[in-house]
C-alpha cells in the first residue's frame, strides 16, 4: 500500500484510511476481521468519531493493545469548550487510549458555525488545552463546504483537514453550488502543507426510493472497474488518503483498487469525469 506525507503531522499514512463509520452496527467479531484485514494490508490512518455508532467501543479492545500501530484520528461534533473536553475524554476512554495522533473539529459546515469553535468558550480551546496535557498530538477540521474550510485555515494553523472529494463532485463544477468546487482548497492545503483526508470518494448519487443495498448514507459505485476509476480519480488530485466507505462489504473491492491505483493523466480524468455527468451531485 502506497504511503504518503499527511502534510505537517509528518506521519506516512497509507493512501486509504480505516474509516470506522462502517463499524456503526456491527458486532465486534465483524469488527476484529475488519482490523485485521485493513492491517494485514498496510492500512496504518484510521479514523473514528463518537457519532459513528458503536465504533469506538468496537475498536477499543484492538487499540488497546496495538495503538502504536497505527496513526489514531478522532473528532468531535460539539461546538461549545466544555463539552468538547467532555467528547475528548470520553472517546479515549471509549477507544482505552491516552492520546490521539489527530483530532479534528467535525462537520463545520457554515461560518456560524466555525465562529463558535473558533472563539474562547469554543471547542478548539478544549482541543488546544488537550494537545498541552499531551492527549492529542496534531489538530485538524473537517467539513462538506471546502469555503468554509478555507476561511477556518485562514484563521488557525489546522494541519489536517477531511472533505469530500470524488468524481461525480467534479463534474458538477460549474453548477455554482458550493458543495462541489473543491479547487480553491486543494490550492490553500498545498499552500500550507496540511494533510488532507478525502471522503466519499466512490459516490455514486443519493438513494433513490427506499431501498438501499449497503449502509452507506449515499448510493455507492460497487462495480470493479467504478470503483477503480473512482479511487484512481481521488487519488490523482493530491489528497494524502481516502477514507473508505461506510459498508464493509464494500471494503475489499476499494482496498485492492488501492493497491492497484495508478495516477490518471488529465485526459483520463477528463474521460472519468463524463462517464459520470449523469449523476446528480450528492450535495445540494
């Protein structure tokens, strides 16, 4: 498995993350034979959040033990310092860890939004306060509106940051939503060495109707050669590393198109880019 520089963290993460949402409902047997099978792989970046169900008490009993491994991002969802600490302590202990290698301010999605973290009762003291007790070692964002993203790296040093970023989003450039165009942040994180982890990467569409074959949150691609494509193209805009999608069944299929991955040229992009025009974007 490939391995490349997460910006200033310095740490080699493998070009696909562990992305713990897929262990939202499983049961912990599910759960050990999808760590072992990322690790055997070389698979060294996972990425879990409290939100994303039963998946911190899932991998705790593997942590654990085997922390040193493997570079350990989390995140939390609260906007306000106190009860930031609170989702910091209470996802080591969950995870039986005494620090994080990365935590990140999840789903900032407006400017509102970010003002709040940003401001001295927000969450980022609590991760700062965090960091200087030694209980998290590199801080970063994530986000769905790369504008915003940029307007939060103007304003602290974030030496990660977690966004979509897939094929069906590009071809959906000029639609003048600004869910889609990622360029302008691609341009800042190069800019700035920061690391970047993209998600979503093998997004199809929405759901459409009520039946929905996997537990992703949106249709996926789940053909070889899709997937393929669609690994390739994520991978071919500079991004660190792609967190894998939210179904384990969907999991060996990418994990083999990223050991397969081959950097795509501009008129293979262009030609991945039409095959998927048809699509509506998944944000809107």
């Amino acid at each position: 498995m490939e391995k490349r520089r997460l910006g200033k963290t310095e740490h080699m993460s493998s070009i696909l993350t562990f992305g713990a949402a897929a262990l939202w409902q499983v049961s912990q047997a599910a759960a050990d034979s999808a760590i072992e099978l990322a690790v055997s792989r070389e698979i060294n970046h996972f990425d879990v959040a409290p939100m994303y169900g039963e998946a911190e008490f899932r991998l705790g009993p593997w942590m654990e033990k085997n922390h040193k491994k493997v570079f350990l991002a989390c995140k939390t969802h609260q906007r306000g310092k106190k009860t930031a600490w609170e989702s910091i302590k209470r996802s080591l202990d969950r995870l039986r860890v005494d620090y994080f290698d990365l935590f990140q301010l999840h789903g900032v999605n407006d400017l509102e939004t970010l003002n709040v973290i940003l401001s001295p009762i927000g969450a980022l003291e609590a991760v700062l306060e965090a960091k200087q007790q030694g209980l998290v070692r590199h801080i970063g964002i994530t986000g769905h509106r790369p504008y915003v993203l940029c307007e939060a790296l103007n304003h602290f040093d974030f030496e990660t940051v977690l966004f979509p970023l897939n094929r069906v989003l590009a071809a959906h450039f000029n639609d003048f939503n600004d869910y889609n165009d990622y360029r302008p942040l691609l341009d800042l994180v190069s800019q700035r060495d920061i690391g970047t982890i993209a998600i979503k990467s093998v997004t199809k569409r929405p759901w459409e109707g009520t039946m929905h074959m996997y537990k992703t949150w949106y249709e996926p691609f789940d053909k070889v050669s899709d997937i393929q494509k669609s690994v390739n193209f994520t991978l071919s805009q500079g991004v660190t590393t792609i967190a894998m999608a939210g179904d384990l069944s969907l999991w060996p299929t990418i994990i083999e198109a990223g050991e397969r991955f081959q950097p795509m040229n501009q008129d293979e992009q262009s030609k991945a880019l039409v095959e998927v025009e048809k699509y509506p974007p998944p944000f809107q």
